[in-house]
C-alpha cells in the first residue's frame, strides 16, 4: 500500500464527520502552530483545488503569488526601477 494514500486518507477520516465549527477550529489550530499539522492542511487544500473552477484555481494561485511576492497590485508597494 502506498503510505501517501494511507495519510490522505487518515487525515479525511479524522475531519469526515466535524462540523463547519469543528473544521474552522481544525483549520485556525493548524495555521502558525506546529509543523506536524501542514499536511493536514495540505490534503484539505487538495480537496478544495480538485473541487475548484479553473477561476477559482486562478484565484487561489493569485492570492499565494502575491502573498508571496508582496504584490498587493499597488504599484507604490513594489516600485519597479526606473
């Protein structure tokens, strides 16, 4: 059996019958806490992407790159050289 497979699975099972309120908790606990719980988020991130619109799935990309590059599409926040 593939351990992949296995966790993926783990982690549906161990939120499958939680609330919306169980879920958010779930989620706020693992956000900026101990590293253990990233992938967690991350299989519950690949439920939402497999669920997502091509739209969605831009969108989503969007808000990481700028997150991550500091684009906020203000130009005064990133000034290019002139």
């Amino acid at each position: 059996m593939n351990p992949i497979i296995d966790l993926r699975q783990a982690i549906v099972n161990r939120v499958q019958d939680n609330s919306k309120e169980q879920l958010a908790e779930v989620i706020e606990g693992s956000v900026d806490h101990d590293e253990k719980a990233l992938p967690g988020l991350g299989v519950l991130f690949e439920m939402i992407w497999k669920q997502s619109s091509e739209n969605e799935q831009s969108h989503l990309v969007n808000a990481i790159y700028q997150h991550l590059h500091g684009d906020t599409g203000n130009a005064a926040a990133n000034p290019s050289p002139s």
